[in-house]
C-alpha cells in the first residue's frame, strides 16, 4: 500500500466531524466553540484539518456569518449519519440514560423550541429530556425546588445568581396601520401575570403617564404575537419571535422605550455529559438570538 492510499484510508477525526455540523447547525465558530469548551483557534484547525483530509474546502466564514459551500452541504448529511452512528455503537455499551429536566421561559425559547431541542436530541442518543415551558417566575421556583435541573429565564433584577446568555431588545410590535387616538388608553396585549416582561412593560408606561387598557391576556407567547398580528393590541416582543407582519411602532406612536431583557441560565448539573448537554443547549440559544 502506497503511503498516499495509506492516509485516503485512514479514518476521519470524529472531533472535527462534530465540529463542522457544529458550525453548520449553529452558524458561528463561536457558538460551535462554547458549545464543546473550546477555542475558536481550536474549532478553526479541527476544520482545516478536515478539509485537508477531504481535500476540498466545506465552508465560508465572514465577519458576519458562516456560510456552507456546496461540499459542505453535501458532506453535511454524511456527516451526521457518521456521529449518530458513532453515538449508537458508544451508548450500547451505557446503561444508565441522562435525565435532564429544563426549565425555559416561553420568551427565552422564542419560536425556535424544536430546533434547540432537535440540536440537543443530536448531541447524546442517550439523553432523556423533560422540558417545562413557562413563566420565569414559576421556572425559577421549580429550579429552587429542586424540580428542574436546568431553568433559561428572564433576569428579575433581584437575584444576583446565573449565567447571561444574552441581552436582548424589546419594543411595542403591531401591525403597521395600529393607531392610538390620544384621547383613549392604549390598547396591549400581554403575558399573564406573573412575568417579568409584563411587570416591566407596565411600569414603563406608568412612568411615562401612558394610559393603557389590557385588551388580550395571553397565556404563552404565541398567543400574544397572533392577539398582535391580528390588529387588537400592540405588544412588548422581541424582534425574534414576531410575525412578517409586524413592525416597531414605538416612535411612531411616542412610546416610551422598554428596558433591554437579560437572559438568564441556572443550572446545578455536575455530571460531565450532562454539563455537555448544558453547552449545546446554550450555545443554540445565544445563536438563535443572533
């Protein structure tokens, strides 16, 4: 066997493999980073050996994003199936299965819940996840309880504990032709109570001396973004979870600005794999949040 036949043959470096589909899922060589608890110098080598080894280049980093080639797409599916492959014939051989409960808020998860989970269920075959979807308040009461092991929320501004994920801009959304006739309240549309984000939209428009008129109550964040979209309200929103719809209308009505939203992550998780779990889940969410 010639030594050229001797290095095509050779088996391709699992740790690069996940580092590619890292990137490619969450477009950042810096999430991919986080997400293993690595460097981005460390990331950026895994892949360029890989592309050494395949002899072709997969993907196209920018300042601003990541973009996959056409090899890239083509290897990505390989790609996958090698990992889930690899995860399979590794966790024959583990008995005990991970049960991770998290806890995330509706605002925190946005509209992209099944893709975070989808990266999360990708990450370890054996992983058994229980999710609650709620009000930071009642999420953050289950953690202290002991009934999550991981709860993603939004910063009350009393505790002190946790690590930020991202800081993230509300403003008033509705659709483009909503007016307010100064003579009236303003008409919104909100989470029920208790949330943070309704607690702070409220003072906001008390202290700013805006009368308001509470015309939907939602009980989850699509409810609200649909109440919005259907022209009944305007509503606190972050950018992210909006319908094409909808638009800022904040200075054009003169609405006073709402406060920025820190994410907050809390967990007590301490098995190493299960820390792994952890990292993908929030390296996914800081990407998705841009």
């Amino acid at each position: 066997m010639t030594n050229e036949n001797a290095y095509l043959r050779r088996p391709l470096d699992l740790d690069a493999v996940q580092a590619f589909v890292l990137v490619a899922d969450l477009n950042s060589f810096t999430r991919a980073a986080e997400a293993i608890g690595t460097t981005q110098s460390a990331i950026s080598l895994k892949l360029k050996r890989l592309e050494d080894r395949l002899g072709h280049r997969l993907l196209e980093r920018t300042p601003r994003r990541v973009r996959l080639l056409s090899e890239g797409e083509a290897f990505l599916g390989a790609a996958r199936e090698l990992l889930d492959a690899h995860e399979r014939a590794l966790h024959r051989r583990v008995a005990a299965r991970l049960n991770l409960r998290i806890g995330i808020s509706d605002q925190a998860a946005g509209t992209d819940l099944p893709a975070l989970l989808a990266k999360l269920g990708a990450y370890d075959r054996s992983l058994c996840m229980e999710v609650r979807v709620g009000a930071s308040h009642g999420l953050l009461a289950a953690y202290d309880r002991g009934d999550v092991d991981v709860a993603i929320v939004c910063r009350d501004g009393v505790r002190g504990d946790g690590e930020r994920l991202f800081v993230e801009p509300y403003a008033w959304y509705a659709l483009p032709g909503f007016e307010w006739p100064r003579e009236e309240p303003l008409r919104i549309a909100l989470l029920a109570a208790p949330c943070t984000i309704r607690a702070r939209a409220l003072k906001t428009l008390d202290d700013a001396g805006v009368r308001w008129t509470e015309v939907f109550v939602g009980g989850g964040l699509p409810a609200v973004v649909a109440a919005a979209a259907a022209g009944l309200a305007a509503a606190p929103l972050p950018q992210r979870v909006c319908a094409p719809t909808l638009v800022d209308v904040g200075e054009r009505l003169g609405l006073p600005r709402l406060p920025l939203t820190e994410v907050m992550l809390h967990h007590r998780v301490t098995d190493p794999r299960m820390r792994g779990a952890v990292r993908i889940l929030a390296a996914a969410l800081r990407a998705s949040a841009g």
